[in-house]
C-alpha cells in the first residue's frame, strides 16, 4: 500500500469516526419537548443505576440511558403506574427490561412480569433484547404467539420462565390450558397499547385481566393516545400518570396531521390501503367535488366499507337521516364536501381524511376541526401528489402546524394486518370450541394441505377468509367505551370493580369444569 493510500484510508476512517453519533444523543437532539405529571420524579443517568443494571446495558452496548428510559425508569422503579408516548427506535423497550433486573426475584420460578405486544415479530423482537440484557443473571424470558404450535412454548412455561412476552391470544389460550400462571405477577407491560387495539386484541385483553392480581404496578406505551387508549389505561392503571417526549416526527398536545403520498391515479387504491393500516373507528372524507364524493363513495362501497356520501345535492331531510347514522354508528365513513359538512358536530370522530388539500387554506383549519373535539384525541390525514404536498406544506407554515409524513402502505403491509387481525379472531373462536368440534373440524385438514399445493387451487380458501374478513373485520376493532362520566379514586371506572370480579367468576370456573376437559383429551 502506497503512502498516498494509506492517508487516504486513513481520513476516510477519521470522517467516519467524526460522521458517528450515539443513538441516544441523536435522539435527545430530536425531542422538541417533555411532558411529565405534576409529582415528577428526577430523570436519572447509566451512574445512577445499581451495578448489575449498568452492566446490563453495557452488553447491549448502551453507553448512555436513551432519554425516554432516563425519564421513566424511576417510575417503574418507585412501583408507579405510568403511561408513557415515544415512538418506535426510541429506546422503549429498555424502559421496562432494565427495571425488570431489579425488580425480579430469580430465587422464585414463577412468572413475574408479561408484558403483552401486538405482533409476533415484536415478541420475538423483545425477546431477543431481554436475553441480551439478562445474561449472566438467572432471569428467565420466554416468547409466545400464535402461528406455531404449543410444545416448545409450553416447555419453556414449565420449566419458570419469570418474564412471558407475548400477543393477547396466545397468552389468553396457555391461561385456559393451564400452562402459564399469572396468579402472582406483580408487573403488567403493554407496548404499543395502540396498535394491539387495532388489531382486535381487546377482549382478549380483558379476560387476561381476570387472571392477575389486582396489587401490581402496570406500564402502558403507546405511539399515538386515543380515547379508546387512555380508556384501556383507566380499566388497567392505578393513579397512572403520563410521560410524553415529544419528538420533530411525533406530535403529542396537538391533534397529528400526517400525510401520505399518493399519485392521481393511485389516490382511490391508497385511501383503501391507509383504511385498512389506519383502521379508524369512524372518519370523514373530504373531496372538493360532488363528482368525487360520489366516486370515493362507489370506490368504498365496493371494497365492502360502510360509507355514505353527503352532497349539496342531497336535500334537509335525507341529510339528517345520513348525519343521524353517523353519530349512531350506523355508518362508519361519511363522504363529503365543505359545504355539505358545514356545521357537523359528530363527538368522538376519530378522523378527517382529506381525500385532496382544499381549495382554500382556511378551509383546511375548518375540515380538521371537525376532529379532536371537546378535549377528545383525533387525527387528520391528507392523501397528496407532487403539487397538492407543496400547497400542503404552504398551510403547514402558515398555520404553524406539523406535518408528519408517513410511508404509504403496500399492498403487502395491508395483507399483513390482515392477516394479524384475521389470526387474532379466528385463535379467539378455536379457544371457544369443544373438543368434540375441534375434531369435527380436523376432517378439513387434509383438504387445506391439497389445496396449499396449487395456488389457484389455494384461492379457494383465501375466498373463505376473504368472505370472513368483510363480514366481521371490515368494522371497528372492539375496543373500551370511551366513558366520559367520573372516574373513581385510583383510575378505575365506576363499576370496574364489579366487572373484574365477573370476569374472574366467569373465566376461572369455566375453564376447570371436568366434562370439557374429557372432550378436549378426546
């Protein structure tokens, strides 16, 4: 090697060494600002924790505690209940894998902390990190989700696993089968809160809770804080308080207005795709013209969605007939223009689409409005081509508002949420079946693997799920009523008390009776 190329290489490795930023400066420098509860407890640093901890985080090759594990850590760590918003890449998981080290008891076999997540990737995901961080100090983890058989999960169950991460189903299907104990669990995760209910997890949720004791301290994150998600926090949490760090991509305090990219001729099918990601509860869409308040309601139609269309053309009383279906939950997408929406007042509209930026930018301010209302959560979408981002981006800076710009999902990112709902609800009904039923159902078996040989073959049964998914997916995710009486002392909703009793009379019995246990073995 000359001397003129070992210079080289070596002011190329002094750039890289100058162009290298650690993970946790990189994203303090983008946190824009900290909302903590009125008793907030000191952020801590990597010194402050015990030893074993920092060595922990050492392996994991942290040099310094992200700034959404130094901020809430110390909850966790005093026993709070907290909820915290941080996006994904932030450090997230570390916030309550590193407490755990602390926290679980490796003399005791039993299972001591589950931390419940959307996705089997993301268990694993997690998984993977607690390994990482546990090494060397006797703490147990253990993945489970459904898609795979029971065996190697159950093993590892059985042999103390003190962490179980996992999704709602599976976890709900090893409590009925007796082979996960949560009898003495003191610590309750749920990451991407959001997200699980969107997938339809909720009910599975709720039985969980009939199988935990009430005395544990319970962290909930989540990207975004709808209604439905601070309601899921006042049926799980204890006095919780909230953490926020507010990031350039992430907006907290204000309503989100995000945008995807579309080109003209694609805008139907990406609306279809950002419905089937986003899953709102219920939205508007806004369209500058009659003309394509008509076609967007066809285009809906079509794909399955209860949408309805609201014109100029229409006269009072057909408008208050398609108003009052709406604020009943009769219909669950409303199609419209500006003047047509003029004076809409629908509590607890969970988004406004724009199908096309307005025409005018105050207009814009009056579409969003219509979302986010009296206190509640909401979110404003656009669907933009080249010009229609700039004219966007104009508004933004006028209004002083953020954008946040989102990757337009693929036909593949929608046939995989499909597909997660699909499998959550079909593992939900199995878990109701008799023995005897599943038997009658195993004479299909042979049939499925004939047809998974030929893929026109296999279209056959992508048609049945397909049928199943419009007629039963194709609605709101069940999740917590939003319930905007009092809450009582300690977070939980009047009555709540009640309804968990029930459900531990209703699961625990169930699930012990002698006769169905004979027809499962059979």
């Amino acid at each position: 090697m000359t001397d003129e190329s070992r210079n080289s290489a070596s002011n190329d490795a002094q750039k890289k060494e100058k162009q290298y930023v650690d993970p946790a400066d990189r994203i303090a420098a983008e946190i824009t600002g900290i909302t903590e509860p009125e008793d907030a407890l000191p952020p801590i640093t990597l010194e402050d924790l015990p030893e074993k901890v920092r060595e922990a985080c050492f392996r994991a090759g942290w040099n310094k505690l992200m700034p959404v594990q130094a901020h809430a850590i110390p909850y966790e760590l005093a026993r709070r209940d907290i909820m915290v918003q941080s996006r994904t890449g932030s450090g997230k998981t570390g916030t309550y894998l590193l407490p755990a080290l602390e926290r679980v008891d490796t003399s005791k076999s039993y299972t001591q902390m589950l931390i419940l997540v959307p996705t089997r990737e993301l268990a694993l995901q997690v998984e993977y990190e607690a390994t990482t961080l546990f090494e060397g100090t006797g703490i147990t983890s253990c993945a489970v989700y459904g898609g795979v058989g029971y065996g190697k999960q159950v093993e590892k169950l059985n042999n103390g696993a003190h962490v179980v991460i996992g999704t709602p189903g599976r976890v709900l299907d090893h409590l009925i089968r007796h082979t996960l104990d949560l009898s003495k669990t003191r610590i309750l995760v749920f990451d991407e809160a959001d997200r699980m209910l969107s997938i339809g997890f909720y009910p599975d949720m709720v039985e969980i809770k009939g199988y935990l004791p009430r005395k544990r301290s319970t962290f909930l994150l989540s990207a975004t804080y709808p209604p439905r998600v601070i309601q899921l926090a006042g049926e799980f949490m204890h006095k919780p308080s909230m953490l926020s760090l507010s990031h350039q991509q992430v907006h907290v305090v204000d309503t989100p207005h995000v945008f995807y990219n579309a080109k003209p001729m694609d805008k139907d099918r990406v609306l279809v795709r950002v419905l089937e990601v986003e899953n709102p509860s219920s939205a508007i869409i806004f369209c500058n013209t009659k003309a394509n308040v008509h076609y967007v309601t066809a285009v809906l139609k079509g794909f399955g969605y209860d949408a309805d269309e609201l014109s100029a053309d229409l006269s009072q009383s057909k408008r208050e007939k398609v108003l009052t279906k709406l604020r009943e939950g009769n219909v669950r997408f409303l199609v419209a223009t500006d003047v047509a929406a003029r004076g809409i007042d629908i509590p607890e509209l969970s988004h406004v689409i724009l199908y096309e930026p307005p025409e005018d930018r105050e207009s814009y301010i009056h579409r969003a409005g219509r979302t986010g209302r009296a206190g509640a959560s909401g979110e404003v979408i656009s669907l933009v081509d080249i010009m229609q981002k700039l004219e966007l981006e104009r508004i933004g800076n006028y209004y002083k508002i953020s954008l946040q710009e989102r990757e337009t999902p693929t036909d593949e990112d929608v046939a995989k949420i499909a597909g997660q709902r699909l499998t959550a609800m079909l593992e939900g009904r199995l878990r109701g079946k008799t023995g005897l039923e599943k038997e009658r159902m195993k004479r299909f078996v042979p049939l499925l693997k004939e047809l998974s040989q030929d893929d026109e073959q296999l279209l056959l049964a992508a048609q049945l799920l397909d049928e199943l998914y419009q007629q039963t997916l194709h609605t709101p995710p069940p999740a917590p009523e939003v319930n905007k009486g009092r809450q009582q002392k300690g977070g939980e909703q009047k009555g709540q008390r009640k309804t968990q009793g029930q459900q531990r009379r209703h699961t625990r019995p169930r699930r012990r009776k002698p006769a169905q246990k004979r027809s499962e073995q059979s």
